[in-house]
C-alpha cells in the first residue's frame, strides 16, 4: 500500500522530471539550486538547516496551475486530496497585481507538522474570474464560460482513484501508479492545436485569462525548488546567460532573520505550439506563457507581524516614487533596520514571528516565570522557528507581472465582482483554511507542552 505522504513525494518527483523535459532552463535552475545549497550547507553548517533540513530543502518543490471553472477546481481539490494536501489562503491577484491578472488563488498543501517533514509539496492554483465585468463584457464572458464547460481536464478514471486514496488514505501498489501516471499526464502540456483567433481573443484582455481559457486542457505553469541563497542563485543563473526578471520579490536581503518568502523566475521562454487558423489550417507558432520560479522560505509571521512587513512594503514603495534614481533594495534595507525585529529573539518577544517552544534541558533552578519573554530571557526555553508554508499575493503577481507579454486591459470604470474565501470555500467544495489559524495552532501546542513540563498554572503567552 501507498500513503498519501508517499503518493504526495512520487508525485512532486515525477511532475519535476516531467517538466524538465518540456523547460529545459528548468533543470539548470534545479541544478544550480543545488549547488547554491551544497556551499551555503559547507559554508553555515548546522545553521543552514535552521528552517529545514538539507535533505528537505533539496526535496522541496511548489508548482503552479491554471483553472477557469469552479467545477475544475472542485475536480483539482480532489486530487490534490488524494496526496494530503488541503486549501490554505485566499490571494486576490485582481488587486495585487497592476497589470489585468483577471484570477483568484489558493495553494493546496499539507497542514500537518509531520506530512510537511515528510514532504511540504505544494501547488499554488489560480482560478479565472469571468463574472469580473472590469476584465470580461457580457458577450465575452458568456463565450468564454462556453468555452470552458465544452471542455474536460481530468479523466474519470483519475478523478476515481483520487476519491478512493482520500477515503482509505492510501492505495495498492497498482492503482497508486495508475493515478500518477494519469494525474502527470493531466498536467502535461498539450500538443492540439489551439484556436489562433480566439486565443488572441483573450490575450488582449490578459495573457494570463488566455492561457486558462485559450485552450482545452491545464497545464503545470511553473515548478519552484527552494534555495537557501536566492542571491546567489539569481547571480549564478544569470552568469550562465539565462534571462532572469528584473528583481526578487518580497522581503529584503538584510542582516536580520529571513522571514516570510523570497522568490524570483527566470522569464517565460518562447515554446513552439500548434495554432489553427480560422480557415482551418495549422501552422507552428510560439506561446511564452511558462517560466521557472524558484524560491527562499523564511519565519511565519503573526497577524501582527504580516502587518508590519505590508506597512514597510508600503513605506518602500512610497520612496522609491520619491526618489526614482535610487536603489530600491537599499531603501527596503535602510527601512527594515529602523522598524523591523533584527533578531529571532525579538520577533518571538513582540509576537510578530510564529515560533515551536520547548522547555530547555539545562534550564536554571528555582521557580520558571509566567509570561513568555521572562521565560525566553532567562533560559527556560528556547524558540524555533515555524517555516512560512504559504505566498504572498504582491509576489504571486509580480512574479505572473514579470512574465506577461502585455499588460493586458481593465475597465477601472466597472466594479469589480466580489470574490472571498468564503465563496472560494463553495466553489473547491471544502474549506479553505486560514493559514494564520493553521501556524498559531502550531504554535500553541507547544506552548501548552511547554506548561506541562515547567508545572505552570497557564500556558504561557
């Protein structure tokens, strides 16, 4: 029998494989990732494993996809259910993104401690928006949900296996390879020919609109290893003349604790594909709708925490506008020294950083303290750091920014149609998890263990 955490591995691995055939600057950047983890391990020691173990590090892969329908996402939710992994988060790219990105997002992952040890594979999965009038006009949007239901992603037969692996949480050895074949080969990128005029159609609205629902089937959009040094990633691709996008999302490089996530690509490469003319002829063309991504993780940040880094995203961007000459990793730096914890020790004592406690071995005699920062400072316990599991919408939508062909069109004139986690939750036919619930529950576990061993009357806050 084959687990869920074992469907979930096979599966990241052999998706990986797949698309490294199909975006060959895609195996560079695995290659050179590895070789970035391998001299920061030999040069940081035991440090670089603060927030993962090299072997997880290594193992470690999101991907992207693409769906235009409810009905497909409820289909993808259920594959992905099969490999143990749930909705977390709600990420609105209408709104993160300046250029028309006409989706809304959820990444389905593991949520338990133990199955992100085992593997933390995820897949950040956009859903096209064609009840937004800013983007689609009546006659558009009815063509284009046409479209969309004429279509099928997944096979019953996929879609079957999928259900029976959630159910026993498991499948025979057999019918577990059945479904990875089938659910890579779902993922592939297809060779029909596609509608030339009706991509374009699309294309003018948003490249991305037109690579959901330009076409008859999904595809993986791009495959993202983790690095330890995302810097010195960046520099080693470029030297090996790949064309990187112009910058690294999210935090700044500083001196102080890594936080949240860091991530950057390599620009979506020109791929031959079939086009049919409106005469019915095909001929060969190129479509630049994939990319390589890779990524730096760092410490969950509280509800508080998260704010802060918004309020210094913002800050950022405001001087930069003011002062368009100078660098901007340089503000973000100079910005992040004044009001930013610079320590692990203080992002825990302010309860901006999302932390594992546990009672120390050789903590000091006498009577433990009550409050947490007491218990910090004086040695009873020590603090380690929860990886951030999760994206952040400004960097989803820089990163599908950096990658478009055109900006794309929207009509600032319309309102925009609502969309929330709550009707996200209907639509994947389960809930969507709050990731901030999810790390504060973590951490909470471990402060109410910490009680039991110190004998204290409440766990300590």
């Amino acid at each position: 029998m084959i687990s869920q955490w074992q469907l979930r591995a096979a599966f990241a691995r052999r998706l990986s494989d797949m698309y490294g055939r199909e975006v060959p600057a895609y195996t560079t950047l695995v290659d050179v990732s590895h070789e970035v983890n391998e001299d920061v391990l030999r040069a940081e020691g035991a440090g670089a494993e603060r927030l993962g173990s090299i072997s997880r590090v290594t193992a470690e892969r999101h991907g992207a996809i693409r769906v235009g329908t409810p009905q497909e996402l409820a289909q993808v939710a259920r594959i992905f259910g099969a490999l143990g992994m749930h909705p977390v988060g709600f990420y609105d790219l209408r709104e993160a993104a300046a250029s028309a990105v006409p989706v809304v997002s959820t990444a389905f992952r593991p949520i338990d401690g133990e199955e992100l040890a085992r593997n933390p594979f995820r897949v950040f999965t956009s859903l096209l928006t064609p009840a937004d009038p800013r983007f689609f006009d009546a006659d558009l949007r009815a063509r284009l949900e046409t479209f969309l239901g004429s279509r099928t992603l997944f096979p019953p037969e996929l879609l079957t296996l999928a259900d029976r692996a959630v159910a026993a949480h498991e499948l025979p050895d057999e019918d577990a390879e059945r479904f990875l074949q089938l659910a890579v080969r779902a993922f592939e990128l297809s060779r029909e020919p596609i509608d030339r005029s009706w991509y374009r159609t699309l294309e003018k609205v948003s490249a991305v609109a037109a690579d959901i629902g330009g076409v008859r089937s999904t595809h993986i959009n791009h495959l993202t290893p983790r690095v330890l040094d995302i810097d010195e990633l960046y520099r080693r691709m470029t030297d090996r003349g790949i064309e990187m996008i112009d910058t690294i999302q999210g935090p700044p490089r500083w001196s102080g604790p890594d936080v949240l996530l860091r991530q950057t690509s390599f620009r979506a490469l020109a791929e031959p594909r079939a086009l049919r003319a409106p005469d019915g002829s095909v001929t060969s063309g190129a479509l630049r709708v994939r990319f390589g991504e890779v990524e730096a993780r760092g410490i969950a940040l509280t509800r508080e925490g998260r704010a802060r880094y918004d309020t210094l995203l913002a800050r950022v961007d405001e001087q930069a506008a003011q002062h368009p000459a100078a660098d901007r990793g340089e503000l973000a730096r100079a910005l992040w020294a004044e009001d930013f914890p610079g320590s692990e020790r203080e992002l825990a004592r302010r309860g901006l950083g999302y932390f594992t406690y546990h009672a120390a071995a050789d903590r000091p005699p006498g009577t433990p303290p009550a409050t947490l920062g007491e218990l910090l400072d004086q040695g009873w316990v020590r603090a380690e750091p929860i990886v951030y599991e999760d994206f952040l919408p400004r960097s989803a939508a820089g990163i599908f920014q950096s990658n478009l062909s055109g900006e794309g069109s929207r009509n600032t004139d319309r309102e925009g149609a609502a969309y929330d986690s709550a009707w996200l939750s209907d639509a994947v036919g389960r809930e969507v998890l709050d990731p901030f619930a999810l790390y504060e529950r973590q951490q909470n576990h471990s402060l109410d263990q910490v009680a039991r061993e110190l004998d204290l009357l409440a766990a300590p806050r």
